[in-house]
C-alpha cells in the first residue's frame, strides 16, 4: 500500500507534541513526513526537517512559504497536521482547508468561538477534512466503551463524570517559568487556562463515549496560585442532549496527579471506568453485577476496538496508539476518496472541526458562567444550534 503525503507545522525539535506527532503518522506505515514548516525559528525548522528526512526544497522557514509551494505541486500532501501554539491555529488551518487540503489541528482548535464556526463552515465549502486532535479518543478502550454505550449495554445514560487534572503548575515559585506564566496570561491564553489546556479533553470524551453533547454548563474557576489571572483548578456542572447529568474537575495543582484523564459513565443498566493512565482496563459494573475488566487485546472486544488494537492482550499499549489511530482513521478516509470509494464506516470516529467547536465553545460558556458566580449558561455554538 502506497504512503500518503504528510506536512507538519509546528512540532519542531524540543515540542511536546511534535515527535508524538511524527511517530503516530508513521504507525500501520500510513504517512510519510515530506514537508514541514516546523519551527518559530525558520533556520532552525528547515535544518530540523531536513534531518528527519524532508527534502532541503520542502523544508520550509515559515507557513506561509509552505502554502505557496505545496498548493503548486502535483505530488499533493494528502494531510497537513497543525501543532503549532493555540493562537496561530485559526489563521494556519484556514489557509490550508481554502487551498484545498486536508488538515489536522491540534486542540483547542482556535482560541475564539466565532473562528471555529468559520473554519467549521470552510471545511463544508471546501469539502476537505478538518480533523481535531483529541487524540485520547483514539483509545481502543474509549472506543469499546462507546460501541457499549451505543449497543445500549448501559442503557439510558444518567450521569457522566470526567476528569483532567495534574499537577505540573503546582509550585508557586515556579509560576514566573515562561513556559508555564504565559498559559495564565489571557492575552495569550485566551479566557481559559486549564480548562481549555486538559479539560477540554475531558469534555470532549463525555461527548464522544455517551454520544450526547453539552448544552448548559455551570463553573466554578479557582486561581489557587498568587498571581495567575487565569484558573489553575475547575469544576464544571453540565446537562447532555440525552438528558445526562454531567461532572468534570480539571486542575493543574493536583500534586501526585499526572495526566489524569477519567471518564466515568453511570447508566440505568450498567457503568463504565476508564482511565488515561491504565489505558489497557476498562471496568465494567453490570446492574447487580460484579466489576469486570474488560482488557484490551481479548477476544471479546467489540470491532471499533478491535481495529484501534495493535498489541496482543497483557502488552502496554497507550497514547502513542491512540493518536496513532486518529491518523488511521485519517489514511483510511483519505485513501477512500483518492479511490473513489466509501471509506470504512468505522474510520469515521475521529473528532472534527464541529467537535472541536463544541469543546472551544463549552470552555467559553463555562469562562463566562465562572464570571457570573456559577449562572447556566448555553454551551450550544450558533452554528450548530441552526443546523
Ligand atoms: P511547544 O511550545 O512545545 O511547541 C510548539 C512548536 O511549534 C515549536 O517547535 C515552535 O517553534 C513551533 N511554532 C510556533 N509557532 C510556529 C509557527 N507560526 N510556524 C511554525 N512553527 C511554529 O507546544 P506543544 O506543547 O507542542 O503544543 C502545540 C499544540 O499542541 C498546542 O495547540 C497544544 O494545545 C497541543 N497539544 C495537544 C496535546 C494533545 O494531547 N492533543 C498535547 C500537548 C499539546
């Protein structure tokens, strides 16, 4: 099978997200780096692409550079990857969906409510893909959990309650580290440190497993640390579509904490536990049941889980994998439209721009309801509440 043509912005040598980036493309062979604008620092980006193989023609010093040779090519990039700082994320992705190519953004996936509605309604004029990166939600577990859900093992769902909490701005004396005081500036931040950082992931898989979206969110943001304009600690209350009742904390000073990703769902006939840090159990309470883990790599699982398995049962397998399958999804998608071809139905579970607007927009509803002492606000972007 032929690989597809890959470009990255951002994820330059030293990021968080780059190298996770790099080897989840490569997972199953699917992608295959050829360009890339992926540094601040364009002497530096173009030497970094060249030594992770790029061709000195393709490795670009800036983005917009990048556009304006890749969109004249005939050898077309079959996906470009944005991993650059939140900010920049509007202005990038919508330059690539308007020239024609498919995009992957990281999350949030931009820093206002009214540019994700435009990048939402450029992707459906435009046609391309506009994925977001919720990359958890390529877990295989996260998937059995929602093909259960779905299946109706849970029943009605009553309440759900997700987690993100960590505690890597903990130390006050660190709060000056640029790397951290710039997450707190809402100049640069925007109206939402860790909520809009981690918690947006918690949201987004409350949505994505139990298959309802937010419409009414009530906050509670605590700046614990002196001198941070921005929340460091969370707690949301939220009402679902159908009719679920749900819960999300998010900190960033929770010491012992490390990258505490839980959902819980608590339905009529049963309940589900899944945690980001034990990401190979699921638990699963059936209604006067025992609490039964479910393990990825058994033979049981069901086939959305299945296909996001690489390992056999007992082998650690996590993050890599997951954003390994939202690119999966992605090859398989685009493949199908190179061969004119339905694609797999079950490739169709990687977020899109609509979720990553419903995530920008409950962080907004829930900045706002914080500054009003708690009041519901709609968490239902415009956009979406007329189609
Ligand atoms: P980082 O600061 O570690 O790295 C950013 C990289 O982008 C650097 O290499 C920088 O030089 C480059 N860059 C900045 N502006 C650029 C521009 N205009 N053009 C080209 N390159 C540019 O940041 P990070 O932690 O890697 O985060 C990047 C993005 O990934 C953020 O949006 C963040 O929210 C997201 N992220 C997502 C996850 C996830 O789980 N999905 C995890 C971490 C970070």
């Amino acid at each position: 099978m032929n690989k597809l043509r890959w470009g990255l912005i951002g994820g330059g040598e030293g990021s968080q997200i780059g190298g996770i980036h790099r080897i989840a493309a490569g997972l199953d062979n699917a992608f295959t780096l050829v360009a890339g604008a992926l540094d601040i620092d364009p002497a530096r980006g173009r030497a970094y692409a060249v030594n992770l193989g790029v061709t000195p023609e393709r490795a670009y010093g800036d983005w917009r550079e990048m556009l304006a040779a890749e969109r004249k090519r005939d050898d077309r990039l079959d996906l470009v990857t944005v991993a650059t700082p939140n900010a920049s994320h509007y202005e990038i992705t919508k330059a690539f969906l308007t020239a024609g190519f498919n995009v992957l953004c990281e999350k949030p996936l931009t820093v206002a409510v009214e540019e994700s509605e435009d990048l939402v309604r450029t992707a459906r004029d435009c046609g391309g893909i506009c994925a977001v990166n919720y990359g958890y939600s390529g877990s295989a577990l996260v998937r059995q959990a929602r093909a259960m859900v779905k299946r109706g093992d849970l029943g009605r769902i009553r309440v759900v309650v997700a987690e993100f909490a960590h505690g890597h701005h903990a130390d006050a004396a660190d709060a000056d580290n640029p790397r951290v005081r710039w997450r707190y500036d809402p100049k640069l931040a925007g109206v939402s440190s860790v909520l809009g950082d981690a918690g947006i992931h918690a949201l987004h898989m409350a949505c994505f497993v139990t298959g309802q979206q937010v419409e009414r969110v009530s906050a509670d943001f605590a700046s614990t640390v002196a001198g941070r304009e921005l929340e460091d600690d969370a707690l949301l209350a939220f009402r679902m579509s159908g009719g679920a009742v749900g819960r999300l904390w998010t900190s960033a000073v929770a010491l012992g904490r490390m990258h505490g990703l839980t959902i819980q769902v608590f339905g009529e006939t049963g309940a589900l536990r899944w945690q980001q840090e034990r990401p190979n159990q699921l638990l699963w309470t059936p209604l006067s049941g025992r609490v039964e883990t479910i393990e990825r790599g058994e033979a049981r699982l069901l086939p959305e889980a299945r296909r996001a398995s690489r390992t056999t049962i007992g082998h650690s397998e996590g993050f890599l994998v997951a954003f390994g399958n939202i690119y999966a999804d992605l090859a398989e998608v685009v493949r199908a439209a190179n061969e004119r071809r339905a694609p797999d139905p079950l490739a169709l579970s990687y977020p899109t721009a609509e979720d990553g607007l419903r995530g920008v927009a409950g962080v907004w509803a829930a900045a706002r309801s914080a500054r009003e002492q708690g009041a519901w606000v709609d968490a239902v972007p415009a956009l979406l509440r007329a189609t």
